[in-house]
C-alpha cells in the first residue's frame, strides 16, 4: 500500500511541475523545462523528509508531555523520543499516539 502511495506522489509532483504549479527552486521560472535529472532532484527534495539540523530545530510539544517518559507500542519510539508517523519517515511534534498515552496511564504517570 505504502510503494503505491509513494508512486502516486511522485506522479503528483511530477505532473505538478510540469504543469507549473510548483516552482522548481533551482530554475529561473517555472515554465522553464528542465531536464530529467532536476525534475526527478525537485521530486526528491518535496517527497524526501527534511533531516538537516535547522529541520531538526522546530520546536516539538510533544517532548513536554508526560508520556513521552515511557516507549511507544505503535512506532517504537524509545522512551523520549518522538513518535513518527507515515512509515517513519515525519515525527510527530505536537502529540504522541494514543497507545502510548495509555501506556503511559498504566504506568501511573498519567490520571
């Protein structure tokens, strides 16, 4: 399910830029053709999570809640960490997931 998904954003973008309707960073304007190489780097660089340290500088609430303090069953995050969605592939900054909260519940860390 997930390659599926992944080959219909590619074809998103891909379709996108050709179109026009996302600017490619590297290119004077749009309606500039590229060549395959920069479309499939454009492609890249929306689809591919952001790893550079200013990326990993965004502000994350989710490390002030209590639960954060014990593992996450559904991810496998280890115990203050985030927990990631889609795959791994983007954490989530702002919540944990709800089985982790429970778990955190049964440890009597959370009423």
């Amino acid at each position: 399910m997930i390659p599926v998904i992944a080959a219909a954003a590619v074809v998103f973008v891909a379709a996108a830029l050709a179109l026009g309707h996302i600017a490619h960073p590297r290119r004077v304007n749009a309606t500039t053709p590229g060549t395959p190489e920069q479309d499939r780097a454009a492609i890249e660089e929306f689809c591919m999570p952001d790893t550079t340290p200013a990326a990993k500088a965004i502000p994350a609430p989710a490390l002030d809640l209590p639960a954060i303090a014990v593992p996450c069953p559904s991810c496998k995050s280890r115990a203050r960490e985030l927990c990631s969605s889609h795959g791994g592939t983007r954490s989530r900054r702002n919540d944990v997931h709800q089985a982790r909260t429970a778990q955190a519940r049964a440890a009597g860390l959370l009423q």
